[in-house]
DNA sequence: CTGTTCAATCTAATATATCAGTTAATCACA
DNA sequence: TGTGATTAACTGATATATTAGATTGAACAG
C-alpha cells in the first residue's frame, strides 16, 4: 500500500465517478425533466449549504431564476420537502429546514442497521469477484495521498466501497431509500468539509482502509460476528469524529431538548 | 392465556385502532388535501387489488371520478410512483405495476435489517414501561380467538407489537420509511387474506404469541443474540408462509428470470 | 402479406389563471 | 401604550389551457 503525494492517480477518481456519478436525484423524482432540473440544483444548494436553514423560498422569484414555471418547481419543492429539506407552509411560505439532528440520528441507525445487515450475508456467502473488487476498492483508497485537495477523491471511493457492499449483497435498493433520507447528514457533514483541515482529521485515510479491511476479512473468514463488529466499529469511528457544530452553528440547527 | 370464540374484546380492537389509526399515506404525502385524499383511495384501491396490476389509470375518468382538478391527481399518481405502485409514462399512460418480487425482497431485507437492530438495542436497554407494555400487547393478542373473523384484529395487534419495539427503540421514522415502500409486500399478502383458510394458517396464532414471547425473554433478558435470533426465525416464518401465488395469478406478477 | 409512413388522437408535462388561506401593516379604541 | 379588528398583499393549492411527446390506425408501396 502506497502513499502518494500527488493528487490522486486519474484511475481513482474515474472510478468513484464512474459508479457515483449518477446524479443527485437517486432516481427518486417523479415529474417531468424541467422539474427535475430545477430540484437537483436546489437540492444541491441546499446540501452545500448555499442556501442555509431557514432561507425563504419564494416561488416567483425561484421560477424567474432557473426560467421555468410553478408547475415543475411545484413538484421539486414537494421532493424536496419529502426529504425534510425544506418546509412548505400551506397557502403561507417554504423555508429550507433546520438541520435536525433527529433525523440525523435516524439516518445513523438506518445505516448501521442495514449495512450491518449486508455484511452477515455476505459473510454467509460472497461472490469471488464482488469481494477482488472490494479489495481492489480499497487497495485503490490507499494509493490516495493524504493531501487536501484529495479529501474529494477518497470519500467518494468511501462511498463506492459500501455502495459495492450494497451491490454485491444484491440490496441497492434499500441503500438508495437510505440516503434518500440522508440531506440532513450531509449538510451536517458539509460544515465539517469546509474545514479541509478537520476534514483530513475525519477522514484519517489509514484508519478508514484499515476499518474497511477488517470488514472484508471477517467476510471472507465467513466469520459473521466479525465483520459485523468491525463494521459497527468503522461506522461508529466515523459518527464520533462529527464534533459538535451546534455550538459555531446554532442558526443552522433544530432547538433541541438538553 | 385464555382463547376465546367470540369476536376479539373490544379493547384489542380499539387498541389497535388508536395507534394504527393514523391512515394510509404515513406522513409522506406533499401537497393539499384534496390530493392527500384522492391518494389515499387510490393507494387503498391498489393494495386492496380493486385496481389490480396492469389496470391504466385515465386522469380525466379519475378527476372526474374524484371530483377533483388535474393537479391534486397528478400529486397523488406522483406520490404513488415513488411508492413503485404506479408507473407514470412520460406523455403516454400511467399504469399500476405488477408486483414484483425483487421490490418484495428488498422490502424484506429492510424489515429484518432495521427490527434486528431494534431488538439489538432493546436488549441493551429498555424502559420497563415499554416492556410491559409489550408484554401487555402479546397478552392482548392471546385473547383474541382464531376465528377466521378475528383474523383482521390480530394481524393489527401483530404490527402494533412490531410498532410499539420501534417507539421503545426511538426509530418510529425509520419504521414509517420502511413501510413506505412496502406496497408491493401488502399486495402479496393481500392476495393471501383474500382467502381465509389460508390467512389462518399464516398467522397461526400461537406461533406468532410464541415468537413474540421469545424476542421478549431475550430483551429482558439482555440477551441480544437470544433476542435477535428469535426476531430472524419470527420473521423468516412468516416469509416462509407465504406461498407462491405466482402460478395462482401470473397476471399480477413481474416477469422475474428463473 | 409485411413493412413504412403519416396523420389523428390521446395523454402527460408545463404554463397560466384563479381561488383559498396566511401574514403584516394600519387604524380605532380603551 | 397595548390590544383587537380590518384590509391589502403575499403565497401555496387548485383549476384550466396549451404544449410536447407517444400511440394507434389507416393508407400505401413492394
């Protein structure tokens, strides 16, 4: 296992993009293609956090800027508020939600539970080449530098290792419906990024390869119990590393009972 | 554990009434009444199989029908696709699916995934009104008889069991997403229900108060492998118990590859 | 008889208008 | 000064009209 300090190698980064590039939607938008539009570059303001909690909506004045009418940016605010993005107040207003570490915490478990689960089947059985590609994923992930400018690339090949999970357990689907439900985490995890520097801390690329080997080596022990360890371990690894931003954030953030 | 022949108490049925009143769209329905409405018809008449797979939905019969304008129907067909109960075709028809069996599955693997965890945790740690709570509840479905009219009042207080673990556990959210897409699954058991010979043998009730027992024990025990294990066998018999209705009505079904 | 082309019809997506409810500002009164 | 009532403006829900694409059937050619 290298480590390199060039920005990461073009094979790294072709292929998270090759498997994630699908597009923000996670084919979850119903409508039309305008609407469809219109929603995915919302929504990715929104998790970006260009558009902050609270930031009123106006219609008008959304159907002048991205040049459409009511009608399909009717339908992406409606998808957009069935994934608790933004509030729509009937025949009043609709505000971008606060960051509701309720349903960050259901996005947690949801995660935990069903990828827990994939792991003890696939303990059970794998397909050889399901787990060379897992191995592969992760002998990518370490030929990623440490470098800062390379934080992109090694999250997202983050995320094409438990996508590949997903795969090879045959159960995308739920890992669609999943993060379908995750905008409130990932604006959460969107003020840790802007911090490169506490991103490289999150992120600690030895700890993440070596968590995802020892996943892969109680799979291919077929030892259930371990790799469903190691999984929670590298899950719960990754939700301690989220300090608090309540605190520099409290605008951004639901009131919470103490 | 007393068994009765006549029709379940009052209390069971009202029990479960008051917690599983709340109504057909779970929350996830965006837009105004008039197209909550028409959604949660057509929704039932789908699961109810009143509008059986392949049926086309003509929205000028169903606004008229519903009394209803193009765009509270359009909300509702919209909300129906997410559900993958309705295939809207771009400028073409729009069609209730046929079930399929890999949306089945998936619906499955999430129900067991998400309970395990749930039971997981309990057993970790309970409040002891929510155990007896539970325990109040399997009490409850001993006293209701094995008619075949008792059927409808015992399958509700089986999901007010499996509910109530959900609230115990804090995870009500993600019971309500994982039920969202679970209209395919209630189309096959339907399909079941409709014959009650059958609808009794599947829910036999003894077993069903025995597994829920048995999750029970380990909880208090603070056994989480007795208390998962007894979730996985609870739940993969009534998996078991659904026969094939493929050969019965092949019509209904996705072509699957053998 | 089969395949291709074309036009009419049908249906969903979008555009626009109207209705229904909410909100904020103003005024009157105590 | 504070409170309640009124009204105009604003915004989302619904109604209706128009556009855009798909489908079907008829006619024609080989």
């Amino acid at each position: 296992m290298m480590s390199s300090n060039k920005p990461a190698a073009p094979r790294a980064q072709s292929l998270a993009k090759s498997i994630l590039g699908g597009g923000a939607d996670l084919g979850l938008f119903e409508g039309g293609p305008t609407g469809r539009g219109v929603y995915a570059t919302l929504r990715d303001q929104i998790v970006k956090l260009d558009l902050p909690p609270g930031t009123p909506l106006l219609r008008s004045e959304l159907a002048e800027t991205h040049g459409v009418s009511l009608t399909p940016l009717r339908d992406a605010l409606q998808q957009l508020a069935k994934e608790g993005l933004v509030k729509i107040y009937p025949q009043s207003r609709t505000l971008v939600t606060p960051i509701d570490m309720s349903a960050i915490r259901e996005a947690q478990f949801m995660r935990i539970a069903l990828e827990t689960e994939v792991v003890r089947r696939l303990a059970k059985e794998i397909a050889p080449e399901a787990l060379a590609r897992l191995r592969s994923i992760v002998a990518l992930q370490g030929s990623v530098s440490d470098q800062p400018s390379d934080v992109p690339t090694f999250q997202e090949l983050d995320e094409v290792f438990h996508q590949t999970l997903f795969v090879a357990a045959g159960h995308v689907q739920s890992q669609r419906i999943m993060r379908s439900h995750a905008g409130h985490l990932e604006r959460l995890r969107r003020l840790h990024l802007d911090d490169i520097d506490e991103a490289g801390r999150i992120l600690n690329n030895k700890d993440v390869i070596e968590g995802h080997s020892r996943i892969l080596d109680g799979i291919e022990a077929g030892d259930a119990p371990a790799a469903m360890d190691a999984l929670r371990q590298h899950l719960q690894r990754t939700v301690d590393r989220m300090t608090d931003k309540r605190a520099a954030f409290p605008e951004y953030f639901t009131q919470e009972k103490p």
